[in-house]
C-alpha cells in the first residue's frame, strides 16, 4: 500500500510540473492561434470581466439571486437569438441536455435517444445519460460524420428523440450541407421523434450553413449553447426551447442541484462574449480556412511521411491534425518551440481513438490567429518538424 501511494505521488507531482511548463510556455508566447482562459491568472480574469461588464449590463442593479438579474436578462437574450420563446441558464451542458432529454422522453413516452457513438453525452459524461436519466442511446450511424436522412429513416427501432452535436467535434468539428441536415431533421419527425441540438458550438456554424442562428436553431424542438467554448464566458450554458419545456426544466434544474444562489460573474462573462466574440466568429472561420491550408502545404514540403488535416477545408474555426508520432514527442517538440521561439503552434496531443503511433491536436483559431500570415503558419510548422527529431 505504501509503495503504491508513493508511485501515485510521484506520478502526481509530474503531472503537476508538466502541466506548471506548458502553461509557462503558452504564456509567454508572443504569437498563438488562440489563447484558453485556462491560460489565465485569477487576476487577470477578474479583471477582464470587470473592464467588460458595464459594456452589456447595468452594475447598480441588484446581483443576482436563485436565477433573477444578470441571469434571466442572459436568458432573454439568448432565447431572442435563437429565436426561442424562452430559455434556461444552467451551471453546466452536461446537465442542460441531461435535463433536456429527460423531459422530451417523458412527453414522448419513448426513452430511446438516437444520437451519434463520438457526441459529447457518449465520450465524455461517464454515461449519465443511463446511470442519472433512464435514457438509452442508438446510433444511426458510426461514420465520423452526422447521419443522413436515410440513416435516421432506416433506424430498426423507434426512438424519442434525435440528438445532432453541431459540429461533430471528435470526428474532427464537422457538419452536414444546410440541405442535408434539414433532410435528417424532417426524417426525424417521420419517425415521430423530437430534435434537440447539442449547439455548445452552435455560434461558430452560421458561417458555413450561410444562415442565422434563429434559422438554424429552428429546426430544431430544442437547442443547447455553450457560453465558455467559443465566446470566452467563465462557464454555463442555456437550454432554449418552448415556454412549457423551459418551466419544466427549471423544476429538474433545481432538483439537479443547478439552481446555484448567485451566477453573476458567468452571466456577465456570457453577455460580454455574446456582445464582442459572437460577431468576430466569422472573421475567425475564414482564417481557420487559411491557416489550415498553410498547415496543408507546409506538411507536404517538409516530407512529412503521412498526416492529415482533419476536415481538409475547416467548417468551423476549429479543426484536427493527425501526425504519425506518439504524443511524448509532439508534445515535447511543441512545448520547446514555445520556449525556444515564443512560438505556440500545436498545444496537447492525444492518442486516444487513434491507431496506433498516431496521434491527433485540435486547433483553434481565434483574435490572435488573425495576426498569423500563411508564410508564417509554414514557418513555425518547419520549425516544428525540426523539434521532432
């Protein structure tokens, strides 16, 4: 037991340092595709959302109490975009869709909730969907993509509810043509099933369905966002939807334990991002398209035996690269160029749902990608290559 505890320690502690350097690292650099809050001090935070909050909101209002204030002016401003009656603010996604599915399953009657095997609810919330909800999960399709309209038609069992995560982002933040998903969406409502979209990145798609968000949200019965993924917000999300779904979602908020005494600080950071990140997303869309191109061409001229950019042309200002390496060395090689140049290209790589001896990063493109010219993208991956040893 000793022994054990001490391999845990040393483990623990390593992990810590590790993750001490590369935040030393981003920090400090002088040129990034984008900057993570996680990046950021305390202090700094504080005082971004000081400097922002009077801009979107009136500070000698009262602060907020159990969802009043800040919180259902954030509300109403979230469902008027979407063009909902009425939305919900929750503390996090997670429960936002748990709520949101439980409650359609109950009015439907039908349990069973048709949802992609790479969606956020299947990968990454431990199966709460079953263990907390009761709920079910098939899948129309295992393709990294969304599933067409003759997928969802051809289903072998009825289900309550089809769930798109708009983008897909393990398969590599993709979406469907505006015509297909409004094809999967009718599909769905032959099959008498309700629509919700998990939208955490629903703000960054508008750009490349051409449409509104009030037009795309629509489609849907209901929508969830994220405030934190795209729009720099400390945390939360809403679920927006009919009057009658958000007065029963409020009721399985509070017995979530979601109905948290005071969100100010995450509502006023959701209101700046709403006012000055939302209409810059498609600025970062464009630029994510060129800087993959760059990334593209620069891979190639290195000799690079085999890659992938993942999707080739980005549909979102998000996208992956896949290198034939183990992540100890792209990590490594990443984080000394960020010491030795100021220079961050590539931040974490992963090997999970990978082959193996390849390993995938998700990029990024935000305010301070904007700065990077294409013949710049080429040189820091050169410099790069050239950390790999």
């Amino acid at each position: 037991m000793g022994d054990d505890r001490t391999v845990t320690d040393t483990t623990e502690q390593s992990e810590q340092s590790e993750r001490r350097r590369r935040l030393a690292a981003w920090r400090a650099s002088q040129r990034v595709l984008w900057r993570s809050s996680a990046e950021c001090s305390v202090g700094e935070r504080l005082a971004a959302l000081t400097a922002d909050a009077a801009d979107v909101y009136d500070l000698d209002e009262a602060v907020d109490t159990y969802g009043d204030g800040v919180v259902a002016e954030l509300e109403r401003r979230t469902a008027a975009l979407l063009g909902f009656p009425a939305a919900v603010f929750f503390p996090t996604g997670t429960m936002a869709q748990q709520v949101a599915l439980r409650c359609w399953a109950a009015r439907t009657g039908n349990p069973t909730v048709a949802v992609h095997p790479q969606a956020h609810p299947e990968v990454h919330e431990r199966a709460a969907f079953s263990v907390l909800s009761g709920l079910r999960t098939i899948h129309p399709t295992s393709e990294p993509r969304l599933p067409t309209a003759d997928e969802v038609l051809e289903c072998d069992e009825p289900f309550g509810a089809l769930m798109l995560e708009l983008p897909l982002r393990d398969a590599g933040f993709v979406l469907p043509s505006w015509d297909e998903l409004v094809a999967v969406v009718e599909a769905a409502r032959e099959r008498d099933a309700v629509v919700h979209f998990d939208g955490a990145r629903l703000w960054e798609c508008a750009t490349h369905f051409d449409r509104p968000l009030h037009e795309i949200a629509a489609l849907a019965d209901s929508v969830y966002v994220s405030f934190y993924k795209s729009l720099g917000g400390l945390s939360g999300a809403v679920l927006a939807g009919p009057a009658s779904l958000a007065e029963e979602a409020r009721a399985w908020r509070h017995r979530y334990g979601g109905q948290l005494f005071q969100q100010y600080p995450a509502a006023l950071s959701a209101l700046a991002g709403l006012e000055r990140e939302l209409p810059r997303l498609p600025l970062y869309v464009a630029h994510a398209k060129m800087v993959a191109g760059a990334l593209d061409e620069a891979f190639r001229a290195a000799g690079t035996a085999w890659f992938r950019v993942n999707p080739s042309v980005p549909q979102t200002h998000q996208f992956q690269v896949w290198l034939p390496y183990g992540t100890d060395v792209l990590n490594e090689a990443g984080l000394r160029q960020a010491e030795e140049t100021g220079v961050t290209l590539f931040r974490r790589w992963y090997s999970q749902g990978c082959p193996p001896g390849v390993s995938v990063t998700e990029m990024t493109v935000d305010g301070h990608g904007l700065q990077w010219s294409a013949e710049e993208v080429r040189e820091a991956v050169a410099g790069f290559v050239a950390r790999l040893g």
